[in-house]
C-alpha cells in the first residue's frame, strides 16, 4: 500500500493568547502553554511543502525566531505563514525584523473579523482593531510583501465580508477567507453556521462580485456577455479553452519557480479567465446554485486509503435541473 504523504501542516507553538475570542477558549488554557520546543521540529517531515504557524498567539513565544530558524533547517522548501490577532503591534514588528533575516520569504496573516467596534466585540479586545491594524501597517512599512488578512466568516459578522473587502483593497493587501468551524484539539467552543441561509448568500455575493469586474473588462473591450445560458460558436470556446489553458500553465511555472507573489497573480489570471469563460456562456446568474449543487455531491464523497471515493452514500451533481423550464 502506497504510504500517504504529509504535504500541509499547522503548529500551534503555543496556547498563550491575549484575545479574547469569542469563538475560541485556547486562552483559558494555562498549563503547559509552551510545550513545544525546538527538539520537536526535528521530527517535522523534512519536504513539507506549506507551514502555517498558528498558536495562541505565536508572537508571545520569545524564541520564535529560533523556532523559525530550526523550521528552515529542518524543513528548507516550506512555504511558512505565521497566523497573528496582531494585538501586540511592537512585539509582532521587532519579532519580525529578526524573523525576516533568518525568511525573508515567510508571510504573516493577521485576522481581522469586521471593522472597528465589531472586530472588538468578537475577539474581545477593546481596541483590538486599530492595533491589527496598526501591525499591518507596520509590516507593509518594513516592505514585507506576503501579508494579507485573515478574515473568518460566522453568523455573527455575516454583514462584515462586504466591508471587509473593500477595507482589504483600500489597504492593498490581500484577504482571505475561512469560515468559523469547531475543533477538538484546540478550541471547545460549538461553533456551529445556523443561518446557512445567509453565509451561502454572503459567498454567493463574494463570487458575483468578482464576476462584475470581469463583465466590466468584457463591456470595455467589447468581449461577448450573453445575458442567456448559452453553447457559444467554436471559434469562441476554442478561443476560450486557449486563454484558461495558458493561464493554468502560467500558474504551474509561478509554483515551479517557487514564487507566491507570482502563484498568487496566475490564481488571479485562472479565476479571470474562468470568470470571463462563465460570462460568454451566459451561465453568470446560474453558477452560485450550480457551484453549491456540485459542493454537495463533493460533500457525499466518503475518504478511503488516502483518496475521496463516491461511496454507498454519494450523489452525482444534479446539473439537469438547472437547465429544465
Ligand atoms: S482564535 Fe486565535 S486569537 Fe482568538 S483566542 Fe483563539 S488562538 Fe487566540
């Protein structure tokens, strides 16, 4: 049998945190907060490919440098991203001057869950926002270019994405996106989405969005927008599966070459191309419903011996229906 191999990791080099999250109670944890030492990471599988540094709040470990610094020997082609709150705005700043020399590569995340009081109320920390804030600033000071904000979607700041999003490009830095899940191993909490209803129309919005600006470049550059779903003349898809195609190919010497900035822009290309490919076929209003109808049939795939299979209880997407009159 094949043994699987571990590509992605998260460690949490703490459990010492000083928000207040109301999704979370790592913070309330208070014995053996900093159990993981330098002797550990010499276990790490030496080709992972994608670290994230996660904690608490990896900021608070004085040694991080040196825990950075034994990550790089041990694990050389990694991709590391240390996730912060960015409540400690110096620590973060003068911890990363010391990291940058050992990485300069590695990326920060700091989360920011909705803007000003309501960040505040959700992890707890008056002020909370302006030091986030003040710590991406910070970064983007010292020239640090893999940054970008963590933002994690709940019932709770379901009004915040759109805000968010706009904040994120007024800053130009990149935002990404998780939704609020439970965790055994870390947090205690029942995290579980009630009004699904309204986090599938937040994400519907998210995809409608980006679609807008593509039908905006199609408009100004006169490239076909059909306002019906449509099959489209063959000089039109073989024109379409050429500009997908050289953006995927793009995308696969951007990772080859090692460089995120450029992964990050070829991701952008491939979303662009697929967008437009969307607005040609005049399938723009159908493919919320059809990207949710093929996640659920995703979803019924069972996990067996390392590979997703389509066990006794999954359901091919039914695309039909979208189609009938
Ligand atoms: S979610 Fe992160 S920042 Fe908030 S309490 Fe938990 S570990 Fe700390």
């Amino acid at each position: 049998m094949q043994k699987a191999r571990i590509k992605d990791i998260v460690i949490a080099v703490t459990y010492n945190c000083n928000s207040r999250c109301q999704m979370c109670n790592i913070w309330q944890k208070t014995d053996n907060i900093n159990a993981l030492g330098k002797d550990e990471l010499l276990n790490l599988p030496e080709n992972l490919e994608n670290i994230n540094i996660s904690g608490g709040e990896p900021f608070l470990r004085a040694d991080l440098p040196e825990l950075i610094k034994a990550i790089k020997a041990r694990c050389p082609k990694a991709k590391v991203i240390i996730s912060t709150n960015g409540f400690a705005t110096e620590t973060v700043l003068s911890q990363m001057e010391k990291i940058l020399k050992i990485m300069p590569e590695i990326g920060v995340a700091v989360s920011l869950d909705g803007l000003d009081g309501k960040h505040d109320e959700i992890r707890g920390i008056p002020g909370g926002f302006e030091k986030a804030t003040a710590t991406l600033k910070g970064l983007q000071g010292v020239g640090m270019k893999n940054l970008r904000i963590g933002f994690t979607l709940g019932d709770y700041n379901t009004e915040e994405l759109e805000k968010m999003y706009d904040f994120a490009n007024q800053l130009g830095i990149q935002m990404t996106m998780a939704v609020v899940h439970s965790s055994e191993n870390y947090f205690s909490k029942d995290n579980a989405i009630k009004n699904k209803e309204v986090i599938l129309e937040k994400l519907d919005w998210l995809m409608k969005k980006e679609l807008g600006m593509v039908q905006e470049f199609h408009e100004k550059f006169r490239v076909p927008v059909l306002d019906e779903p449509s099959l489209v003349p063959e000089d039109r898809s073989n024109n379409r599966y050429r500009l997908m195609r050289d953006e995927v190919e793009e995308y696969l010497k951007g990772a080859q070459g090692d460089d995120l900035e450029n992964v990050a822009k070829e991701l952008a290309d491939i979303l662009y191309s697929v967008y437009g490919t969307i607005l040609e076929h005049g399938l723009q209003d159908l493919m919320p419903e059809i990207f949710e109808e093929v996640h659920r049939s995703n979803m019924s795939k069972d996990y067996h011996q390392y590979k997703m299979v389509k066990g006794p209880g999954y359901f091919r997407a039914n695309i039909r229906r979208f189609f009938q009159p």
